[in-house]
C-alpha cells in the first residue's frame, strides 16, 4: 500500500438522519422492491477545503481513514449491514454529473412509457441478466432493443438524478415492481433533496447545485474490486455527495440481492 500522509480526515455525523429512508411508507416501498437494508446513506464531516481536482486524493483519504473504515456499512446478504473494515490499495473515481433542478426533467415519460393515467406501459416479458422487464420504463434502461432508447440523451443518462431514477425503478433482487410510476418519482424526488446541496445565486436568485457526486469503487493490493461489492453490477454502487462549503460527505451505497423483507 502506498504510504502517504493524508489530506483530509473524516468523521461520522452520528446524528445525521435522512428522512426519506426513515419514511415509514418509503421503507414499505424500499422492501417491496427489495432495497431496504442495502440501500445505505451516511454522512462525513472533513476540516480541509476541498477542490474536484483533488477527488482521486480525497476519496483514497476517506477509503482509509480509520474513522470510516470502523463505521462505514456495507450491504450484506442477510440484510444486516457490517462494517467496511478493509483499506483499498487503490480506488477508482468517476466525475457524475449533478446539474437537473427539476422533476419535469421526468415529463418526457408520459406518452412513449407512461400513460395519462400514471400508468407504465406494458410490454411483452424479456430477461436480461438479473432483470424481467415487463414494462417500457425497465427496457428503456436495459434493452437496446427499445424504441424509446433515444428519449434521453447519453449526457442526460449520466445526470445523477437520472441514476437515482434508474437504480430504483430497477430495484433489488426480488423485486415487486410498481405498476404506476408516481412512487418511483415521489422516492426519488425526495431523496434527491436530501443528498445534494443547493445556493441562491445573489445576483440571478436562481438556485444552483454546489454539490459534486462521485461514483467510487475501491480495491485491494491485487487490484480486485471489493467495495461495493466484489460482484460488478448495475446495481452495486456506491455515490459520493460533497458539499464543499459546509465540509460534509454523503456516502450512497446499495448492492444487490439479500435485503429486508418483513
């Protein structure tokens, strides 16, 4: 392991809650599509300024930091979380982008996936990899095969709150899914909220989003991927949101398959 004085040193915001995962109606949701117990947020405070060049830096400091690994929670199969425990030999950091400020971004859904009535549009079932798509919305995200493909663009598919989207409508490993789409966008909208930061701008009045999220994966002296978790998959994540002016740090993570279920 590289030997190098850290930058930046974390704690734990024990106190922090965020309430859409404390929700009592969201965590029936959250079972019900299988995510509830893998689906895990925690926040850090960090001293140091922080700047986006410095990303590789700051998450390796937090992947190491006593602090974290003695109380970071990572998903397991019998839905109760343990702790992280292992300090990577190196980690793999991806820039996502955090822009969108509102659910119309969404709009686009009624007519080619979703119905007037809220409803999702069915389909003929296919299966791919861990996934029965049974509806327009599910192939959007996982069949090349569907027409609707081109209704957001790559860069917009990149957009945080387009990922938020997908990984809970695509749910866990026993997922019941919804047949409208209103508790999917309502989930997401406030979970949205909770994670990132935003400022008015002076001048504008106009709100901006300050926070910058991270896709993160860490990995061992034989450069095996061990954190989210071992086995790659569209479902195993792990987000980072930092707020560079009030020096905190959200840890978003989910893996897929076990979770809590009554």
């Amino acid at each position: 392991m590289e030997e190098r004085k850290p930058k930046f040193t974390f704690r734990l915001s024990e106190g922090k809650k965020f309430s859409t995962l404390e929700d009592k109606d969201n965590k029936e949701l959250l079972k019900k599509w299988s995510m509830q117990g893998n689906l895990i947020a925690q926040m850090y405070t960090f001293d140091q300024a922080f700047q986006v060049y410095q990303k590789e830096e700051f998450v390796l400091d937090l992947m190491r930091d006593p602090n974290v690994l003695s109380t970071l929670l990572v998903a397991s199969r019998d839905g109760t979380p343990r702790m992280l425990n292992t300090s990577p030999e190196s980690v793999s950091v991806e820039s996502v982008p955090c822009s969108v400020l509102s659910m119309t971004f969404f709009d686009r859904l009624y007519g080619p996936i979703v119905r007037d009535s809220g409803h999702l549009i069915k389909c003929f079932d296919e299966f791919f990899e861990d996934f029965t798509i049974s509806d327009e919305l599910r192939k959007m995200f996982l069949s090349e095969e569907s027409d609707h493909c081109d209704l957001y663009s790559d860069t917009e598919k990149e957009e945080f709150l387009f990922r938020l989207f997908m990984h809970v409508c695509l749910g866990g490993q026993i997922c019941q899914y919804e047949d409208t789409l209103e508790p999917y966008l309502n989930l997401v909208k406030a979970l949205y909220k909770d994670l990132i930061s935003v400022q008015k701008n002076a001048e504008t009045k106009e709100l901006n989003i300050i926070s910058s999220v991270f896709k993160i994966t860490a990995s061992d002296k034989d450069d095996d991927v061990f954190y989210p978790s071992s086995k790659s998959h569209i479902q195993n994540f792990s987000y980072l949101v930092v707020d560079p002016l009030k020096r905190h740090v959200i840890v978003l993570s989910h893996q897929f398959g076990g979770g809590i279920f009554s």
